[in-house]
C-alpha cells in the first residue's frame, strides 16, 4: 500500500484524485441547492455534507423516521453535539449516494418531507 501511494504522490495521481472528487463534490452541491431551492441549508461548495435546520414541526427523530420509510438513512444533529445546545437540524451525506441520479432522488424525498406537516406522517 505504501509503494502505491509513494507512486501516486510521484506521477501526480493523488492530484488528478483529489480533483475528481472535489469535482464531484461541488456537482452534487449544485443538486442540492436546486432540490432544497427554498429551504434553509448550509454547505460548504466543495463539501460531501449538507446541514437542514428543520421546520419546527419535526422532531429530529419524527424527520429521520419519516425520511427512512421513504428509503433514506440521515443523521440528527444530536449525533455531533458535544453539549446541551443541540441544533435542530439533520446532516445529508451527499457522498452516499452511489450516483447522481440516486442522489436527485434522495434530495427530493427530503424537500418533499421539509414541505409537509409532521402530524401527518404520525403512526397511530
């Protein structure tokens, strides 16, 4: 393993990788800003993460129910916090999509999900 990243680091592989997938990164940004056109979010350009404070009508955990139903695995904010001052917001990977296409679904199960109302979505 040390001998393939020696040569990586030699012959300009290790750039022409980190390029792609910053590249990557900042494509599947782009679809995200376009799903979550509307919603409050933050992200950095190149960055494999989006953070979605929620409505106030989700829990954390109601909004991680609901969107695993559909198909999706986030994480709540509570997972990162150190203290008591939890935000109120998920994490999407935007990297665990195994394509594109996968991820435009996936983002659009999640705005659809910020759009509706809590109380509907309760099990009885």
């Amino acid at each position: 393993m040390l001998a393939l990243v020696t040569r990586w680091l030699q012959d300009g592989s290790v750039d022409a990788i980190v390029a792609a997938i910053r590249e990557e990164a900042t494509a599947r940004q782009k679809l995200a800003a376009v799903a979550l056109a509307g919603h409050a979010y933050s992200a950095h350009p190149n960055g494999h993460h989006v953070w979605i404070p929620l409505p106030h009508i989700w829990s954390s955990a109601e909004f991680a129910s609901h969107v695993q139903r559909r198909g999706l695995a986030i994480v709540t904010a509570e997972t990162f916090s150190v203290d008591q001052r939890q935000p109120h917001a998920v994490r999407l990977s935007l990297g665990a999509a195994s394509n594109r296409p996968e991820l435009v679904r996936a983002l659009d199960i999640v705005a659809a999900a910020l759009k509706q109302s809590a109380a509907r979505t309760r099990v009885v």
